[in-house]
C-alpha cells in the first residue's frame, strides 16, 4: 500500500474536529492549522494533535485538507505555499472556479456533523474529484482508510448532492425546530413525536419517500388543512402553506393514512 503522506487539516470547526477524529482512529496524527489560539489548544487538549496558526509552515510533503467555509476557500488556497496539494470539503464550490495551476482535489464527506455527536466514519459517503489525476487516486486512498462508501463525483454532481442534502437534512431539521417550539407554546413534550420521526426516516431507508407521503395534504383533507392553518401564524402559517401545496402537487399518492 502507498504510503500515507502527512495530513494538515486547515480550520477548527465541526467538520474538522470530526476529520480530525476519524484520522486518529485510524493511527493517523493529522496537525491543524486554523487563527484561533484557544481553538486551537482545545484540539491539542481534546484529541492531543499538534496545532498552528500559520499556513506559511505547510511543507510539499503534506496533503491539506480545508475544512472552512466556501466563501474562504480561495483566500486559504492563495495563503498556502505553491506546490502543496490542497482538497477542500465543500460540496457547492466548483472546482473550475478556482486556480487552474494549483493541484486541487475535493474531499467531501456527505453528513451532518456536530461536535459531541458521534460519527461512525465507515457509513458516510465520501465524494472525490481533482483536477490532477494523480492527486484524484492520492484523495480515493486516503477516503477509503476511514470510510467504506468512497466515490468520484464531479463538481456538479457534488452540488446536487448538497443541494439535495441541504432539503433532507437542514430543512428537516428546521421543521422538527418548529414543531418543538409549537409543542412547547402548548405546553407539550417534543419526546411524543420521537417515535413518529424514527418511524418516517425508517421508512425512507427502504421504501421511496414518494411511496409513503401521509397526511392531510396528500388527502387533500381541506377541511383539516383550514383548521392547521388557522392555528399557525408568521413564518410557520407560511411554511406549512407552502410544503401543502407542493405535497398536492405531488403526483405519486399513498393510500395510508396518519
């Protein structure tokens, strides 16, 4: 097997943290690079990984991985010394809009990650891509030391991967928020809905989501539709409006009802 090259993980967020992480439980000590001092010496402290504040220190021999936001990804990439081979964790920013003569890979790994949540690496997809072909195969080895779901993907197919994840994920998320906080105006436990919840991704893990869409909307139960809107108000009345109307325009329709 090649040999694995050194690992600088550049930024301190949640993402890198977890990286970070999976590296160790594969015997791999990454350093991280990142501007925050205490941030920093949190990751020394907590997963005991050698930190730096400066780019300018990055050697030829070490691989980058840019765990920071889309928006800083050309500025990290300027900062960091010509020939070092760079990956960046986005899967929105395209790679033809960065510098053509600079070796640039993605290594993107398709999850939600929050720092205190455990991970098991070997279940999360991992999207490669490069514009050098050499890099491409560096990036593939290194994704399949922590993880068993490792493919190519162009930047477009990456972006409607992430587009995609963003309504599954974020946007999920955000209605389990409101229903939270419309349960706790009534004086009720979010815990009644858990079962419901596993329920519903249970069955989206076997069955097409299209195939088990429930609910007043898909029975176009107008009358029920009234009253929940008439109890709503602000954003809420809006959201729940809106995913109504795309639910009835759904044409695939299931028979079982909640």
């Amino acid at each position: 097997m090649k040999e694995i090259p050194k690992i600088a993980i550049v930024g301190t967020g949640n993402v890198a943290f977890h990286l970070t992480h999976f590296f160790i439980e594969e015997g791999i000590i990454p350093s991280v690079f990142g501007r925050n001092k205490p941030t920093l010496l949190a990751f020394e402290k907590e997963l005991n990984v050698p930190t730096n504040q400066e780019l300018s220190a990055l050697t030829l021999d070490t691989l980058v991985l840019l765990c920071v936001s889309d928006q800083a990804i050309p500025e990290i990439i300027d900062r960091v010394p010509n020939g070092v081979r760079i990956a960046y964790t986005s899967g929105s920013t395209d790679l033809r809009s960065l510098p053509k003569d600079r070796v640039l890979g993605v290594f993107y790994p398709l999850q939600t990650f929050s720092k205190g949540v455990e991970l098991d690496a070997r279940e999360i997809p991992f999207f490669i891509e490069s514009n050098d072909a050499e890099f491409e195969k560096e990036l593939l080895t290194l994704a399949r030391i922590i993880s068993n779901i490792v493919h190519k993907a162009s930047s477009m197919d990456r972006y409607h991967l992430h587009l995609a994840a963003v309504m599954s994920n974020n946007f999920v998320n955000h209605l389990f928020h409101l229903s939270e906080k419309y349960l706790q105006e009534h004086q009720l436990s979010f815990d009644y809905l858990k079962p419901l919840i596993r329920e519903t991704i249970r069955k989206a893990g076997f069955i097409s989501p299209s195939l088990i869409q429930t609910g007043p909307a898909i029975r176009n139960d107008h009358e029920i539709i009234a009253k929940h809107l008439a109890s709503l108000s602000g954003s809420e009345k809006e959201v729940y409006a809106v995913l109504t109307r795309s639910i009835q325009n759904t044409k695939e329709k299931n028979q079982d009802e909640l």
